[in-house]
C-alpha cells in the first residue's frame, strides 16, 4: 500500500466522500489504506456505505476501515484529515442564540466572534485528544490536515500544544480568486495572486492578469459587477477603506469587525438575503440543521444515485489531495496553507497561524517569506490575533478569566455588549456547553452559581436577529431536492 490516510469526523455528510473522491483520483493512491471514524456511528455508517460504494464503483479493490474506535483508525496513519464538529449542532444552537440575546448577531460564528471562540474552547480539548493519539499510534512524523475550524485556533494549539505537525486548510483563497477573475473578466488561470493573512481575513495583496498589477483597479471593478455589487457589500466596503479585498464572504467578514453587525437596524444594509452566506443571521445554522434533516431522510436516495467518478477532471478545488500527491510523488503544488507565522509575515507575530502561499513537493511544505502586510491589513489582522492566542490558552488551562477577556477583545462583541453583558454571556455560554468543556469543571460550577445569585442583567430573548430565516421542514425540502441535497453535501463542512 502507499500509505495510509485516516479521517477524523468522517460522518461529515458531504465533505468526506469528496475529499476522498479527490484523493483516490490520482493513481499512485489507487492501493491507498483508508479508515474512517466518527464518535457519530449512525452517520459514519452510512457515509461509509456511500464510500465503498464509489471505490467499488471505480473498481478499486481498498476496503474502508471504519470504526468508531479512533485510536484503531489512527494505528500507523501517515496522514490524518481532520473535519470534526466539536458539541455537534446542539452546541452550535447555543453558539448562535446565546450571544444573540445579548445583541451579537452573528451570520456563522465558526471563526471569531462569541460562537467562534466558545467553538474553540469545545474543538481544542478534542484537537489534544487526537494529537496524543496520534503521537502515540500513528506513523513517525504524521502529517495532520486540519479543516475544522476555528482553523487557526485548533491549528494553533495542534502545533503550540499537540505535539503534532499541522496544516490548516480552507477554500476561501480559491472562491475570492474566482470572483477577482470574474470581475476582471478574464479566466482564473490568467490571474496571479499573492494572498496573505489569517484564516478568514487573508488578502489579496497582489493581483496580476497577464503579468500586469491590477490590484488598484478592483474596487472600481467589484462596484461595477452586476451580482458582487450587491452580495458582498462588506467586503467592497473594507476593499475601499483598506486598499486589498479579502478572502472571506459577505457574512463571514461582517461579523469578524466591529462595524457591520453592531447596530440591529443597519445590518441589512450590509448584507443581502439572495443566499445565507451574504449575511443572514444564524445562516450557517441553519443551512447545517436543513442539511442534517435532509439528509437523515433522503438518505435511501443517495444511495440510488450515480457512483462518483475518481477522475482528474472530478477533483475538487480543496488543497489535500494535491498536498498528498506533491508529498508522495514529488508533484509540484502550491497552494496558500495556515501553519505558525515564524516570520512568513513579517509584521504579525511569529506565534500565530497565518494563511499564506506556499509550496509542496516530496521535501515537505515551504512557505516563502512574504515580508510585511500592508499596515492596516495588518492591523485588523493583529486584533483577531489577540482574540485567538487569548481563546487557546484558555482552552489549553480550561482558564475562564482569560476566556472573558478573549470575548472582550473580540471586535463585534466588544462593540456591542458592555464588560458586564460580556462576563454574564459567557457564563451562560460555559453553562449551556458543560458537556462539551471538560477543561472548565470548576469555572461552570461558579458559573451557574453566579447567574443563580446574581441579579441578572437584562436580556432580549426574543432577538430573531436583524435578518434571520426559518429553517425549511423537510417537507418544504421535498419542493427542490436537488437543491436540498447540494446544501446537504456542502453544510457539513467543519
């Protein structure tokens, strides 16, 4: 076999089953040792199911592991691809009402912001657990892949605390390297790009079609685009006031500043309600609530359809197989990766994980130094990352003081909630997820005690949100399934 590749979280519905589609549509992977495991066995069943159906389908002889025992998955695993939901959807409700009461209106809050943060204090216990067992029952010098987010923070603390080597990867560089070919008229592949950051806030600092810079003429061009003038506001918006556009969507960058979602009855000048990702509130849950309960029902269906095809022409744009292939082949490939700063940027500390571009070949990951960020890209950079080194280390120490200063410092919730409001939101916040915070047994005791003797502050429970949408029965599903399965295959994505 060529080697071994395991799957942490591999119940996710869609993500699984195309990133091993890509994987084992190269060749030299074709006799590839693959396990998959969950601590969901209902949807790692049928994931599985799905799984080797294709590879039977493709006429590959490899026959999944799958079990629920991680450790027996890992058992000599070269590479292990990370795609965890930590506390599932039932911590993710809370992520998304709690700060809402408190008036942080958030569109995803997987990254920054309340739900980000308390999302990390949930995925970086987990992220140890799997380090030391990948350190102790995995192959010399496993590569860990990580997808989960928050990226930067479980990737922090894999590489800081783990013991572990870890990239962190996203698609986010690629998608806004298709709208700048797009509003530039021209093919992805006439357009060179430098991009450089953080997760979630990297930025196109350079920008060539055909060797010519046209990074100053974006923001002219993004106003003139029929559909972008429209569904990425705050992004055109930051483009004028900071000089380079930036990776994320409408709504994932609204809610990572403090001046998009702080004030209810503007917010919907902001965003655009044409698709969640623009902005809606509580988007991302509920696509992933929609996408769960269709998929538990339309299961028998998946089942019927087409097998994938392992195909070049049917690879994805997501970085790991390609990162694999350049690994094991010596395959040239470059890509932008999230790995520790160590002067890559310059003017962002040598401690935290930046996404940048680098390359891959049979001598391992390189990342080329990229020198100093424009100064107030930097700086929007800088405060995230105080938010994030301040999030793992009270996740490493199960440490709430730090956790409540995290909170402060984060740009949308500081912007809207008082000292106060915030320290009160986040013992609610350590209560609700008890069962997911195992670092924070005494803190959650003081917690409940506080919010039973204190005099509480007052709060909205009935706070929607500026722009908040039901979440479709599946009955209403049944009117578009196509769509209903698209938004099923792509909602799990960690």
């Amino acid at each position: 076999m060529s080697c071994k590749v395991a799957f942490i979280g591999a119940g996710s519905i869609g993500f699984t089953r195309s990133l091993l589609r890509d994987i084992l549509s190269v060749p030299h992977f074709n006799d590839m040792d693959i396990s998959f495991t969950d601590i969901d066995s209902g949807h790692l069943e049928k994931v599985t199911k799905l799984c080797q159906r294709d590879i039977d389908n493709n006429g590959l002889t490899i026959s999944i592991q799958s079990t629920t025992n991680r450790r027996e998955a890992l058992k000599d695993a070269a590479y292990v691809i990370v795609m965890v939901r930590a506390g599932g959807l039932e911590a993710f409700q809370t992520d998304i009402d709690i700060p809402l009461k408190y008036g942080v209106d958030q569109c995803v809050g997987d990254t920054l912001s309340a739900g980000g943060i308390m999302y990390g204090q949930r995925g970086i216990p987990a992220m140890l657990d799997f380090c030391r067992d990948i350190r102790e029952v995995a192959a010399p010098d496993c590569l860990m892949l990580n997808y989960a987010n928050p990226m930067a923070m479980l990737t922090w603390a894999a590489n800081h605390y783990g013991g572990v080597r870890a990239i962190g990867l996203c698609h986010g560089v690629q998608h806004g390297h298709q709208q700048i070919a797009d509003v530039l008229h021209a093919a992805k592949e006439e357009i060179d790009i430098i991009c450089a950051g953080i997760n979630h806030q990297t930025w196109y600092i350079q920008v060539k079609h055909n060797g010519k810079d046209r990074t100053g003429d974006l923001l002219e061009a993004f106003e003139a685009h029929p559909e972008y003038k429209d569904t990425e506001k705050v992004r055109i918006d930051m483009l004028r006031r900071f000089g380079y556009f930036s990776t994320e969507s409408n709504g994932h960058l609204s809610e990572y500043v403090p001046w998009y979602r702080k004030r209810p009855a503007e917010i919907k000048e902001w965003i655009d309600d044409s698709s969640w990702i623009h902005g809606e509130t509580g988007g991302y849950l509920r696509v992933c609530i929609e996408g769960r309960n269709w998929f538990e029902t339309d299961y028998p269906n998946w089942l019927n359809e087409p097998a994938f095809r392992y195909e070049e022409q049917e690879r994805s744009e997501e970085h790991a197989s390609y990162i694999l292939e350049a690994l094991e082949t010596g395959q040239v490939y470059r890509g932008h990766f999230n790995v520790v700063n160590n002067g890559v940027i310059a003017n962002l500390p040598d401690d935290a994980v930046i996404e940048a571009p680098g390359w891959v070949d049979r001598h391992g990951v390189n990342m080329p130094l990229v020198g100093n960020l424009p100064l107030g890209c930097a700086a929007v950079c800088n405060q995230s990352i105080s938010v994030q080194r301040l999030a793992v280390e009270a996740a490493v120490h199960g440490d709430d003081m730090l956790l409540k200063q995290a909170m402060m410092m984060d740009p949308l919730t500081g912007a809207v909630c008082s000292p106060p409001e915030i320290w009160q939101m986040t013992e609610e916040m350590l209560a609700a997820q008890e069962a997911w915070l195992p670092q924070y047994g005494e803190a959650v005791k003081n917690a409940r005690k506080s919010l039973q003797s204190s005099e509480m502050l007052p709060t909205n429970e009935c706070n929607r949100g500026a722009a908040r949408a039901n979440v479709k029965t599946v009955e209403e599903m049944k009117h578009q399934p196509e769509a209903a399965t698209k938004n099923a295959s792509e909602a799990d994505k960690s």
